[in-house]
C-alpha cells in the first residue's frame, strides 16, 4: 500500500499527483491561521480531558507541546509541507512527531471541517476589533481636522456644481458619520459570527460525550452552532464582513476622490503633504497623489473578493465541499486591504493642509448664495415657487455682467423684487449663509463645534 497522507491515505493505493498535491494545498495561504488553529486544539483538548478522552497527562503533554509549535511558527523556525495539504495536518504532523500516540488523540470528536470553519471565526473575531481600532483612529483625525476647519467656507457641490456655502470642519464631519455606521456594521457583524461551529465534526456531529458549552467558554464564543450542517458549511458570516468591507472602501474611496480633486491645480483647496505624496519620472513639477489614488483603486480589489466568495457559495450542496477552500485568500486580502487603508488614512488626515483662501475664493463663484436669496424673499412673504423665478432670474442677470449677487447694488435687486431690502446683503454673505443653517445637522460653526462634542464623547 502506497499512502499518501498519514490523515486519510488507508483507502487509497496510488500516491496523489505532484501536481496535483500542490493544486489542492491550501499551506501556502492558510497558514496564517495557525494561532487560531493551536488556540482552538486548546480548548478542544481541555474539554477531552474534562470529558475523559484523554488522561491529565495527555492533555498537558498536548498543551505544551502545541504552546512549542505556536513558539516555532512565530520565530519562523516551523517546516511547512505541502505533502500535509492544510495548516491543520502540519500542526498535527509535527505535534505526533513530538509527543507521539498522546498527539493522535486531538482530533477526537472533530474533524477538519468543523476545525477550520472554528479557526476562520477566531481569525475574523480578533481582525474586526483591529479594524474598528483603526476606524476610531480615524475618526479622531477627522474631529481634529473639523474642530480645526468649522469656520472655514468651502463650496458645497451638487453634481460637482457649486451649491451653497458649507463648512470645511462639516464636510469632514460627513465622513465621520460613515464611518460611525461602518463600525456599527462590524461590531454587528461579529455578534453574528461569534458562534462557535466545533463539535460539528464533518457533517453529523460526534458520537463522542464531548461538551461543546465547554468549549464554546474557553474559545470566548458566545453561542454554539445549533445545526451542525450549518456550522460546517456556512460562510455568510465573512460574506457580511466582506459587504461591510466593501461600503467602508467605498466610504474611504468618495473621500479619495475629493482629495484627489481639491489637491489639483484645479481646485487648490488642500496640500498633502511630500510623504504621503510621488513625484513624475518625466514631469518634475509633478506632485502626485499616490495614496488616495491607491486606496480609490483597491476598493475595486475588494468589491471583487466579495463577488468571489458570493459565487463561491453560491451553487454549493450541503454540506462542507472543496470549493470552500478558496473562501480565504478573498478573506485574508480584504482583511489586510481595509487594514491598510484605515491607517495609511489614519496617518494622513491629520496632514491634511486646508487652502482657507482658496476655498473662499471658490465659494464666491457659482452664485452660491441664490438659494438664501430665494429663502429670504419667502420670509417676505413671496411663495417658494416664486421666489425661485425670481433669483433665477437675477442669476441671469449677474451671469450677464459679470457679478456674484452679494456684487449687485440694491437698486439692481429690487428691480426684481421690491421686497428686497438693505437686510438682504447679510444673508446673501458667504458668512451669513453659513451661519444661518444654525439647527442640528446644519453647516453653522457653532452646530459644527456641537457636532463635534457630541462625537468625541460618543467614541470613548
């Protein structure tokens, strides 16, 4: 007899295809779960012993011996092999050529099926809370940089067109919200994925008296599985998290494409730094904004990890099948992609130099007071309809010579409305049209500053 793996080679005679062998190893990617791996084989152990499965002794030499491992595979001194297919099968290879039978005892009551579905909820479990570490990081930098800029005047557009007066501090404060629903969205999506699949086994369940309660407390999950076909097979847990993923990257993607924009010579709102920032192998004068343009690509990278595992699952038969092998390379990159992004953001709003003169410069183009214009003779009592013909009217005419509507004299604007009075050229100010959106969610500096205050205390 020919074997060709020591985990299920009884029933085959001839040794698996070289290349066969490496087509279908999965060490070369999922090796990073290896802590999750030793930390699950713990506990798992541990409710044997409690059980009676395995003797005092057999779960101590366990332990320690996974514990040295986990020591070998952190200084990178642990021998990966591809005949073994999986991190699990290294793991327990090299743990029975340490301790010998006591080592074959583990995987009583499971099986790798069960073992990695356990080992993929412990990887994702820890890597949400780094992600969500990295949005609050975030979210600092925002409330910085919009405690900051609440008085400063940027141009509000609407199809790109300028619209009305707004604060910069509140235009930052608008990503701030997304990413506040972005971390409610993985702190929901871990309460989902915090239930524990160990003790499925590969399909059916054990006839092992095992204690899945026990083990479910020692791994910190807060519920068990209730269906063991379920629990061996079920991958929506990281298609949520790779939805939620991808509104985050498109979230930090709109935010690139403003910097990328208000950083041109075109509009010349903001200065990035050097560091954050390449130049042209040809065009020396170039200044390039490499990092927002960076993370706008990549959300297209993650977009397509969750397609992927979409279609992975989509057509698959109960249970556990080969296919939800590839379930992690779309995991782990997305995982390591939003990572990435999050702090190279984290690290760069805090840069962030706003162009104040710039930006009130631009305001004054695009007449973006009209709609104040159109308010203010409705509290004259003209009908909103109305008064919208009117400033459409006066816009045309400021079009035609050349002149914002604060640039008109009274004279002119009561040629299109008699109500118009010398009032009018404090709403029709860049400032005065800031401050009078003073109600919860406005752009006024002072709802800002409040907006503000409330965040702050909302993070700790």
């Amino acid at each position: 007899m020919n074997k060709t793996n020591q985990s299920w080679g009884g029933r085959f005679n001839q040794p698996t295809d070289e290349f066969v062998k490496i087509f279908g190893a999965s060490v070369f990617f999922d090796k990073i779960l290896a802590p999750y791996d030793i930390q699950g084989s713990i506990a798992h152990a541990t409710m044997l012993q409690e059980v009676g499965l395995l003797t005092e002794d057999e779960k101590s030499q366990i332990i320690d011996g996974l514990n040295t491992i986990l020591t070998e595979i952190k200084k990178d001194k642990f021998d990966w092999s591809v005949d073994l297919e999986d991190v699990h099968m290294n793991i327990e290879a090299r743990l029975v050529a340490m301790i010998g039978n006591a080592g074959k005892k583990l995987h009583t009551g499971r099986s790798r099926n069960d073992q990695v579905a356990t080992d993929i909820r412990l990887y994702l479990r820890e890597q949400l809370d780094e992600i969500n570490d990295e949005i609050k990081r975030l979210q600092v930098a925002l409330l910085n940089l919009a405690e900051q800029e609440a008085s400063t005047i940027l141009p509000g557009f609407t199809h790109l067109q300028a619209a009305q007066p707004v604060s910069f501090g509140h235009h930052m404060m608008a990503y701030f919200e997304m990413l506040s629903r972005d971390a409610e969205r993985l702190i929901d999506c871990r309460k989902r994925l915090n239930s524990m699949p160990l003790g499925s086994a590969a399909l059916a369940g054990t006839t092992y008296p095992i204690k899945r309660a026990r083990t479910a407390e020692l791994l910190g999950f807060e519920r068990i599985c209730n269906n063991s076909l379920d629990g061996v097979s079920d991958r929506d847990f990281a298609i949520e998290f790779l939805s939620a993923a991808s509104i985050v990257m498109m979230h930090l993607s709109r935010f690139s494409e403003e910097l990328i924009l208000w950083s041109s010579a075109q509009f010349d709102f903001i200065e990035l730094p050097d560091s954050f920032c390449t130049g042209s192998s040809i065009m020396p004068q170039k200044k390039n904004p490499d990092v927002p343009e960076l993370v706008r690509g990549k959300t297209g990278r993650v977009y397509g990890n969750l397609t992927a595992m979409l279609t992975i699952m989509k057509s698959q038969p109960l249970a556990y099948n080969k296919d939800n092998q590839e379930d992690k390379e779309p995991l782990f990159d997305t995982v390591d992609t939003l990572k990435t992004c999050l702090r190279v953001f984290a690290d760069m709003v805090p840069t962030i130099k706003a162009k104040r003169d710039n930006m009130y410069n631009s305001t004054k183009k695009g007449y973006t007071t009209a709609t104040d214009l159109a308010d203010y003779l409705v509290k004259k009592g003209l009908p909103f309809r109305d008064a919208h013909e009117v400033v459409g009217l006066s816009v045309a005419y400021g079009l035609k010579i050349q002149k914002d509507l604060s640039e008109l004299n009274l004279k002119e604007l009561q040629g299109f409305d008699a109500r118009i009075e010398n009032d009018v050229f404090d709403m029709l100010s860049l400032e005065g049209s800031l401050c009078a959106r003073d109600h919860l969610g406005g752009t006024a500096p002072n709802q800002v500053k409040q907006a503000i205050k409330t965040a702050r205390n909302n993070l700790k």
